[in-house]
C-alpha cells in the first residue's frame, strides 16, 4: 500500500500525542510504536498491525480511544482498522515506545527479561488499619499468607479504585517471604501478564514464558480486569492454562479485580474457577476507618496534625483512601510552605475542593448513624444491633428518620444499614415525623441538634 499521505501522518501524531497519557502502560508504550497509519478510505483508517497479537491488542484495548483521538485530530468522524501488514512494517516516525518501567530502572531493552514487579515496602499488613469495610478480606488475606494453598484458593478480591486491594495483596506476598524466604512469589499486574505473553509470542519465548510462570509459589495478578475482554483472547486462553497449571499443583493464586467474577468479560469456564475459592470485596471506609487510617499515617510519617483535624479530613474527604491521603499530605504540605500550623482553619479551607457545599451529598447514612449515636452516647454499632431498650430504639428510629430527610435513601437501603426490614424504616419514618410535626419537646430537640452537628460536620 501507498505511503500515508502527509495529513494522516500528521493526523496520527496529534491524535497520540493527545491520547499517549491516557492510554500509557507497558503493553501499549511497548506496541504503539509498530502501529502505522496506512490510508483513509470511506470514512475508514487502516493501521497497519505487525501481527495478529497486536491486533487483537488494539481492537480490544485502545480502538475505541484511537478511534476518537482520530476522529478529534481530523475534525470528522472516523473509524479505524487495524489489518496485519504482510512485512513487518518499518518503524514510524512517531516516538518510540517508553521504556518498559516494570523490568528494571530505565532499561531501554526490548528483550523480555520476566520479572516479578517489586512489591512496596509500605503495603504490609502492620500498616493495613482493619475496619467493617475490609474485616473479612484481611481475615482472608492473612489466612493465605500463612497457610498457602489450603482454605482459600485461589482469593479472589475485588472492590472500586484507592481502596486496599493492592496493599493487601501485597501484605499477603510479604508475609509468605518472612515465613519463608526462599518461596516464589510473583507479583504482575494483569497489564504485565498481557504484555509478557504478548511478548514472549513475539520474540518467539512461549517456552520460556511458561516456565517462568509455572515455577512460581505465590501467584499474585492485580488487576486482573485489564485481561479481560469481550473477545475470548489468546492472552485470556494463556492466563487460563497458568492458573489450572498452578492450581492443579496447589499453589496459591490471589486476584484482584474492580469487580466481582460474575462481572469480568472472561468464559465462564475462569469465573466458576474463580468462585472455587472464596471471593470477597473491599467496600468505602466508614468514617471512624477513616480516622484510623488518617492517624496511622499520620503516625508513621511523623506528621503533627491535631486530632480534630484529622477528624475533619476523614469526614470530608469521602472518597477512597487514596484520596483520603492525598488530601492529608496537601494539608501538610500547605502548612509547611506557609510555615502555619495544621489548623482546623486551614484544613477547611485547604480542602474546600473535596467538600461539595451541599452537605446532603456528602452526608451518608453512616454518618448520621454516628451523628446520633453521639448525641444519645451510643456506640454506633449499638443502632445496628438487636437492642430494644427503649432508649437505642427510639434512637435507632431518629437515625432512621434523618437518613430518610438528609439522604433520602429508599426505606429498603435504611433497612439495610441498620438491620431491620422495610416496614420498619418506614414506621420509624412516620412514627418520629409525627412527634416532630406535634412538637413533642424532647425529640425535636435531638432532631433539631443532630441535624446541626450533621451540617457542621457531615455527621461523626
Ligand atoms: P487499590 O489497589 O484498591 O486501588 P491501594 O491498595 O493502592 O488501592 O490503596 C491505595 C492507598 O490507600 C495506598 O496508599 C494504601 O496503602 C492505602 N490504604 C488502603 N487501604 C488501607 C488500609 N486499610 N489501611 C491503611 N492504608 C490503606
Ligand atoms: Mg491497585
């Protein structure tokens, strides 16, 4: 086929240049480079593939994002293919791939060199704060690194973004080294394992690729959803092959997901193996896990922030704790640069950003359970639980009450928070609505100034 015509090329380059951040990782940097814009015919650009593994790469990866970059670069929209050029076909002139991070500081080499990628000194299971939100997979996760390959095989882990699952898979592989330093464990994120078979394919090494994975104790794929596709790939097929290779000579396999198995784009052969063992999710942190993790944070990096103020950021920072730290290292380093105290002034001003004005957003139900537990000096989980003294469930029924005013979640979700069915929330709903309404003193007044606490501080 002719060369591309000078306004594709450039066309291309624009349309990498805006989408290379987004789409950057080692399976992309490493192919992006082979891909080149052959022509634009009927609305449709060819770009040509070195064979069919990038293809399938591309089809299933990053058409979409290309598709639309293209789309952007030319002004008019577009669609792309991607056909296997005969001849590998020469290099383009856009940047070359970026070095491939995972295998070792800055090397340039393009041999595959497996590696397991390092594990982070810090995600161990002593800097890992335990809460409702994450009980059951910690308990999971340190049954597995004591006792490989015997009740929970393989763990399967899931959950949103910045919530644990890294740190805890890791904690898992730490452990098994201090009880036994000579056991292999291999840490890959299901991004490295798409980019070493991809690879080991390419330069010809499926021998080499096996052996490497096989030889391994503790198998540990993050983020295992980056394999999965709507098409049944060959790197899926690859990863299915590994796991029963593993499982059948009872190693111990840990996978992390963004969501549970019955939701991965993978043959349904791969989710019923995943669900042999046990599979578990990690969920928000309520507000007192927050604070938790806030002080030991603040503990191990020496930080000196006030008690209030660390309640204040685990109020309102809400999101997972990765941004939950974020923002405590923004609030220390604004103090420093100013030279000014980490005060409950800065920190309100600090992080206006996280907090949306209207508190309704940012109130949920577990707040106002812990705002109403604290007027009544109640535990919080005491709201939760089967008590029917008259003074938790009158309680119980206020939380239940201002969840539905603030939040205005359904009867069945309330119900659900505080372990009592449907007709119960809505009984309690209409039962202290109507001492409102009638002005009955006592319970006005506790309405009325958990509701104040609530809007000063979204809740706890
Ligand atoms: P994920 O893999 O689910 O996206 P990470 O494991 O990378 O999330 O966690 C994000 C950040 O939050 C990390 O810095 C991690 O140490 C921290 N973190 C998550 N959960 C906890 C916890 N329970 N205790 C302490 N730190 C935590
Ligand atoms: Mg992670």
């Amino acid at each position: 086929m002719a060369e591309p015509s000078p306004d594709l090329a450039r066309a291309w380059h624009r349309a990498l240049a805006n989408v290379r951040h987004e789409l950057s990782g080692p399976a992309f940097d490493l192919w992006i480079g082979d891909v080149r814009p052959l022509g634009y015919r009927n609305g449709v650009v060819q770009l040509a593939v070195p064979n069919p593994f990038v293809q399938e790469l591309m089809q299933h990866r990053y058409a979409m994002a290309l598709r639309s970059a293209l789309s952007q670069a030319v002004g008019e929209p577009l669609e792309v293919e991607f056909p296997v050029a005969e001849a590998a076909p020469e290099r383009p002139a856009v940047a070359p791939p970026a070095a491939a991070t995972l295998f070792g500081e800055g090397e340039q080499s393009r041999d595959l060199d497996f590696a397991s990628a390092p594990l982070n000194g810090r995600f161990t299971f002593d800097s890992f704060v335990v809460g409702p939100s994450n009980r059951f997979p910690h308990a999971a996760a340190q049954s597995v690194a004591s006792s490989p390959a015997k009740d929970y095989n393989p763990l399967f882990l899931y959950g949103g973004v910045g919530l644990g699952k890294t740190h805890l898979m890791q904690a898992i592989g730490h452990r098994v080294k201090e009880l036994d330093p000579s056991a292999r464990v291999v840490y890959v994120s299901g991004e490295t394992f798409l980019y070493h078979f991809v690879t080991s394919i390419r330069e010809n090494r499926s021998a080499d690729f096996r052996r490497w994975y096989r030889n391994v104790d503790v198998w540990l794929v993050d983020d295992f959803q980056f394999i999965a596709s709507r098409e049944r790939t060959r790197t899926e097929a690859e990863f299915f092959h590994t796991f029963n290779a593993l499982y059948e000579t009872d190693k111990q396999i840990v996978i992390t997901s963004d969501r549970p198995p019955k939701d991965l784009l993978v043959d349904d052969r791969l989710k019923s193996r995943f669900e042999w063992g046990l599979v578990t999710d990690i969920r928000q942190p309520d507000t007192e896990t927050r604070l938790a993790i806030l002080q030991k944070r603040a503990a191990e990096d020496h930080l000196r922030v006030p008690k209030e103020v660390l309640m204040y950021v685990a109020q309102v920072v809400r999101e997972s704790i990765r941004v939950l730290e974020g923002a405590l290292v923004k609030l220390v380093a604004t103090a420093s640069l100013m030279h000014e105290e980490v005060t409950l002034e800065l920190a309100r001003e600090c992080l206006k950003d996280y907090s949306t004005g209207d508190r309704s957003l940012d109130v949920t139900t577990e707040s106002i359970r812990d705002a109403v537990a604290r007027h009544y000096g109640l535990e919080p989980a005491a709201l939760q639980g089967k008590s029917r003294r008259q003074e938790v469930a009158l309680a119980r029924q206020v939380a239940m009450f201002l969840c539905r005013e603030i939040v205005k979640t359904s009867f069945a979700d309330i119900g659900a928070q505080f372990g009592r069915d449907h007709s119960t929330v809505m009984h309690a709903c209409t039962k202290i609505g109507e001492l409102v309404a009638g002005h009955d003193a006592e319970v006005s007044a506790a309405v009325e100034s958990i509701r104040e606490r609530i809007d000063l501080y979204g809740g706890g």
